[in-house]
C-alpha cells in the first residue's frame, strides 16, 4: 500500500504502542489465570491488574468488570431479564433508543413483545420527554433501558444520565452501550448514573475481540450468563480468560485515560477545520447531527446526489479510508437506521459518509482527505449536473 489516510477510527483504532508492548510482554507467560501454581498466579495477575486498568477508565470496581469478547457480547449479556438487582424484581421490558448498535437493537434475550423503541429527535438526541411519559404510563413494570453514550455514525452524545434519572425514578435499570464513547470522552459509570455499562477494547486502541460489561454495583446480579462452565469471571462468564486481549485492553485503557483531556480539544480542532473545509469547498455538503453535542472526532456528512458507496471506492483509490453510513446487507444497500430515525430523507442517507479520526491524525491526512474529496466526491458531483470538471 502506497500512503493512506486512515480516517475511520470508529469503524476500529489501531493498536496502541503501550498495549502491544504489554502483549508482547505477555505473550510467555504460559499459564492459565485459574491454576493454582506460580505460573498460573502470574496470568491471574495479569488478567487482574488489566482489570483495574479497565475499571479505572469508567470509575468502577474492578470486582465489576466482565471481560467478554467485545462490545457485542457484553450487549447480549447485559440485554436480559436475568438481571437480579437487590430484593427488585427482574426487568420484564426493554426500552432502547431507535439509533442503538444493532447488537443492541436485536433486544439481546428479551422476547419481541417486550421491547420497545425510545424515539429520538431531528438532532439525533433521544426524546426524554417520551420515554418519561411512556414509563409513567407503564407503571407496574420493570423497565431496562438501554441508550449509548454516544452514536457510532452521528457521534451525537445522549443525556445519559438526564435519561437514568427518569429510568431510575421509575424503578428501572439503565444499560448504557458507551463502546465509541470510551477513551473519546469521560465515560464515568457514576456520573452517567448506569447500572451496566458496555465497553470495547479495539475502539480505543486495544486488540480486536476483547470487551467488557461493568456493572455498577455488588447488588446486580445477572442469573443467566451466555456462557456456563467453568467459574471464570465469577461465574458471569464461563471460559478460559483472552489473557493477551485482557493485558492489551487494559493497557489501552490506561493510555487512553491518561490522554482524555489532551484528546478532546485536540479532535475537535482537526475535526471543526475538516467540517469548515467541506463547507467552503461545497456549502451544500450536509453535515448530520452539526448541532448537537458531538464526539470530537467524528463527523457525518453526504454531498447531495452521491451515493456513499460511489465516494468511498473513488476516496479509497485516492488512499482514503472512511466509511458509509449506510448498511449493505444481502447485496441490497439501506440508508442508515439511524439517519431514518432522525428523519433523514433516504436519498440524503444514502449519501452518508463518516470521517472518523484518531489521536495520531496527522493535518498531511485530512489533507489527502480534503484534495481527494475535491477531486473524487466534487468531480462525480459536477458530472452528475453535467458540468466540465
Ligand atoms: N456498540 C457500538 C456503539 C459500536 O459502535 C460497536 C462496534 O462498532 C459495538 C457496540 C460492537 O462492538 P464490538 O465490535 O466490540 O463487538
């Protein structure tokens, strides 16, 4: 590959150096984290100290973090009227926000006739106000909601713990998928008022294959695992532990919380020049969810008439890689769910692209970005109106 620009950090990060670092270190450390002996103690340290790792990013108690293999298990795990939460009685209605990940849109173990869409505004911000009518009008169940942190394609943030409280007062649980969130913006279990939270390691530069569930406290329980066995991670989820994913996940999380106050201010500068830059080169470029509260480093954005999976093959030769907001499912592509959701016009949908950047973006990247998408997305545009380029 000649020089690319890799401008698609929410799609995966690449590795952290401090996270293959401590999986090269660890990669001889032979033992299995459940046996007794030295060998087996020094894996159990490792997995234990990456635990901690992992804990510290959300502010939780390491004794409440699940390690599973990534973001979509722990959403199927957290998805459940299994949940046990002191002497309360076990959720027997799910309500999720229409733009959630499809790992959580699927409504994990909870039978279709009780789940639920939680609408969400123009803006791509869930409709608080619905929901705390719906809940009052529900009165007598026990709800679990489940709202991202932050949407993977918008970036757009909830109000998290705005939408907890209303769970909360209504004697339900609140599952909060904070996988693009984490490492991005402070992700504090406390503070967003979440009972279970999903986190991701290869989103914030960790290996691939490797996430968490945390919960927020002693008194949840989950009485069905996915996976039965043995007793690993307390009995929450059988199998031998990822040791190498662990060490790698925990070192990125540590990393990525040391370095959370430069990333914001940094992101969103590479990020509001590549936005204005757009707009100068085209006014009518339409940038989604502009004005509500973003992640940093992600923008949305569809140049009226062109088709996402036209630009992003004419980008990609160009040596970009970005992402369409649009899925691709049995040869057939759909607009975004969650642009639908927002009201979007599928022909603008369609037409979505997100950049996404990362903490080592160089200005020479959004750069390649810029010249190829004057050149490639402009180009297809003028001929399409039948001009001369
Ligand atoms: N939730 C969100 C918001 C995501 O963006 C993703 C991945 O793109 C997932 C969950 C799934 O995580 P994983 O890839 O670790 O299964």
């Amino acid at each position: 590959m000649g020089i690319r620009a890799y401008l698609d950090w929410n799609a995966t990060a690449p590795l952290r150096g401090e996270a293959r670092d401590a999986m090269a270190a660890a990669m001889d450390v032979i033992g299995n984290p459940s046996s007794v002996h030295a060998e087996g103690r020094a894996a159990r340290r490792l997995v234990e100290d990456a635990r901690g790792q992992v804990a510290a990013l959300v502010g939780a108690d390491p004794r409440n973090v699940i390690f599973t293999s990534g973001g979509t298990e722990a959403n199927a795990l957290a998805l459940t009227s299994g949940l046990r939460h002191g002497e309360s009685g076990a959720p027997d209605r799910l309500l999720m926000s229409t733009i959630e990940h499809p790992s959580v849109r699927t409504g994990g173990r909870f039978p279709v006739s009780a789940q639920e869409d939680i609408p969400v505004t123009g803006a791509g911000i869930v409709d608080t106000d619905w929901l705390a009518h719906r809940l009052t009008r529900l009165a007598g169940s026990r709800p679990l909601a489940s709202l991202m942190l932050a949407n993977n394609e918008t970036g757009v943030i909830q109000p998290v713990a705005a939408v907890a409280e209303v769970v909360h007062a209504h004697g339900g649980l609140m599952h909060v998928d904070a996988v693009q969130a984490s490492g991005k913006i402070v992700c504090d279990i406390n503070i967003l008022m979440a009972d279970l939270l999903t986190v991701s390691a290869h989103k914030l530069g960790g290996p691939k294959g490797i996430g968490a569930l945390i919960l927020a406290g002693e008194s949840l329980h989950i009485s069905d695992p996915l996976l039965r066995g043995g007793g690993q991670e307390s009995g929450r989820r059988a199998g031998t532990e990822n040791v190498l994913g662990i060490v790698g996940f925990g070192a990125a999380a540590q990393a990525a919380r040391e370095a959370l106050t430069d990333y914001a201010a940094r992101m969103a500068a590479a990020r509001d020049h590549l936005e204005a830059r757009v707009r100068e080169i085209a006014p009518e470029t339409v940038i989604f969810g502009a004005d509500a509260p973003r992640l940093p480093n992600t923008t949305l954005l569809a140049m009226p008439g062109i088709r996402a999976e036209t630009a992003l093959i004419a980008l990609d030769l160009e040596g970009v890689a970005v992402s369409s907001g649009s899925a691709c499912s049995s040869g057939k592509v759909a607009p975004s769910h969650v642009l639908a959701a927002m009201g979007v016009p599928s022909e603008l949908a369609l037409g979505a692209i997100r950049v996404s950047l990362g903490p080592i973006t160089t200005d020479d990247e959004i750069e390649m970005f810029l010249k190829a998408w004057t050149k490639r997305v402009m180009g297809l545009s003028r001929a399409k109106r039948g001009l001369a380029a």
